[in-house]
C-alpha cells in the first residue's frame, strides 16, 4: 500500500508548490500557487483535488523581466486573471483543514512565502499544527549533486511523463510522480517529517520554521539524515 506509513498518521497529504516575485520571503509575492491533495480511497492514494490559481499583485507590484522569462506570467496576466490574495488564503485554509500534512520540493521556501501572505492577507494560524516534509531533503540523502526537480525528474526516469516547467501546477504534478518513485525505492518518507536539510556553505535561509528541526545535509548521499 503506497504511502503507508504516512496515511497511518495523516488523512489528507497536501503538495504544494508557489511562483513568487523574487526570492525575498518577507518583500517578493507568490503569484501562482498550486496544489494537489493525495487521500488513501479504497485502499489506494488517489488524486481527491487540484488547486491552480494565479494571485493577484499588491498595488503597485510587479513581475521582475526575469521572472517572467522563467514562468511566463506577465504583470498583465495576473492584472487580468489573478484572483485576489484574501480569496487565496481563504482556498488554502479549505485545502488544508483537518488532519494534513504539507509536503513540497524545497519546502522551507514555498511554506516561508505562505508563512508571510498567510500573515499579510489570511491567518497563519491555519498553518499551526501541521506537519511538514521536504521531498527535496529525501532526495539529497539518496542522490549527488545536482539536485533540482529537474535532476529528479531525470534520476527517476519520469522525463517525458512530467515535467519541471518553473509554472506551479506542472511542478505540483512533477513533485507527486517523484515521491511516488521515493516511495518505491526506500519506503521511510515518514522519517523526514519536519526534518529539513541545508547547504551548510549558506546556513538556513530566511527565519528558520519553529516546528522543523534543521540539520546540515552535504551535496553527496550518506546515512540518512534522520539518523545523523
């Protein structure tokens, strides 16, 4: 039974991906968040829900050139389609209701900018008491440098099945179909929750999440993190 040991403690498993402005977590803005919810049905995990939205800017606010060349959202699309950030926060509060856990590639920087919309335009409250995981730190435990979702999708064999497009929804999808292959290889996915990994060269980014412990994790696999 895929995700086992996860669905023993969890109801729902929540993948969750953003496209931001910049990498600020406190200035820049999320202007695309996705998400897909993974729930044990008849004794299998099943896709139960897709969330894409583009997010409506701040007054004033902007896409930067080279986000737009890496995402191909314009400040005009999300003028024109992107829906308002209360109204984001309040489709994220449904998402993760009840018994969730977050789950995202580089989850200490998709959870920081939830963090800070969530304090700006929602409620962070919502986000208390939710377990984390990082698919990214699972990976670098099992595979060398370089270790972008890109690399992953290509060290799992999915290149051609999904694909690591820098826009929310694809990568979501892409992150799903690698921690179903994580699974297969070495079922302890439940091992890594809210144990996240960092490049001890530059330290944890931004303020470091009060319910994840952090501990160095180095560019070649080793032992596992969750026994270091």
């Amino acid at each position: 039974m895929a995700f086992e040991s996860l669905f023993e403690r969890y109801d729902r498993l929540l993948i969750l991906d953003t496209e931001t402005t910049g990498l600020n977590y406190s200035r820049d803005e999320i202007i695309e968040f996705s998400a897909v919810a993974v729930e044990q049905v008849g004794g299998t995990h099943q896709v139960v829900r897709e969330y894409d939205q583009l997010v409506a800017l701040s007054p004033g606010g902007f896409v930067p050139p080279k986000i737009e060349q890496l995402t191909g959202i314009s400040t005009q699309d999300l003028r024109e389609k992107g829906i308002p950030k209360t109204r984001v926060c309040r489709d994220i509060a449904e998402l993760i209701v009840g018994n969730t856990l977050l789950l995202a590639y580089n989850a200490h920087f998709d959870l920081s900018f939830l963090f800070y919309m969530l304090l700006r335009d929602g409620d962070p409250k919502i986000l208390k008491g939710k377990d984390k995981l990082d698919l990214l730190t699972v990976y670098r435990d099992r595979r060398e440098f370089p270790h972008k979702l890109c690399s992953a999708i290509e060290a799992y064999g999915l290149s051609g099945k999904v694909v690591n497009s820098h826009r929310a929804i694809d990568d979501v999808i892409a992150t799903v179909a690698v921690m179903e292959e994580m699974e297969r290889e070495r079922p302890d996915l439940d091992r890594y929750i809210n144990l996240f990994g960092y490049n001890p060269k530059y330290g944890v980014e931004g303020k470091p999440i009060g319910t994840v412990t952090y501990k160095p994790q180095g560019y070649k696999p080793g032992r596992p993190l969750y026994m270091l």
